[in-house]
C-alpha cells in the first residue's frame, strides 16, 4: 500500500497527526510532512504499536500491520490513514 507519488495528504489529516505526535515526541525533533519515526523521532517498534494505537482510536480505523514498513514518514502515514477511511465508508 505505498502511496502514489504526488499523493497529498490533507492539512486536517496532517494537523490531526502532529496533535497526536505531540507526546510521543520525545526528541524535540520539528514535525513535518517529511519527518521520519525511526531517524528523526526515534521510535523503536513499541513505541510504534502505541502510536498505531493512538492514531486508529482517533481516526477510528484499523491500520494493517503488514503496510507498517512502507510507511516511514508522517506524510506517508497520512496518505495511508486516508486511503483506509476512504476504503472504509
């Protein structure tokens, strides 16, 4: 499930991801489309499932785990959150 190249994720969808991202931003790192969870955040796979945790109870959706390694920016994320409620209506 890699996001189409070109593909935008609304700001709503982003706005609502960096408010989430606020308290699992141990690092201080500056949210952006382009920020990475591993090399800029830090997060390491428990911290991963409870951001996923995060993210589906706000979203109210169920995010696959097998698209995970895909996704390594918050951009791709949003893209991926998308395509899941859009699938899911």
């Amino acid at each position: 499930m890699n996001a189409p190249t070109g593909a935008e994720p609304s700001p709503d969808t982003l706005a609502a991801l960096y408010e989430i991202l606020k308290s699992f931003n141990k690092t201080g790192a500056e949210l952006g489309p382009g920020t990475r969870f591993s090399e800029d955040l830090n997060f390491d796979s428990l911290v991963v499932m409870e951001f996923i945790a995060v993210v589906e109870d706000d979203f109210d959706i169920s995010v696959p785990l097998n698209i995970l390694p895909d996704i390594a920016t918050i951009k791709d994320l949003a893209v991926a959150v998308e395509k899941i409620v859009a699938a899911d209506k």
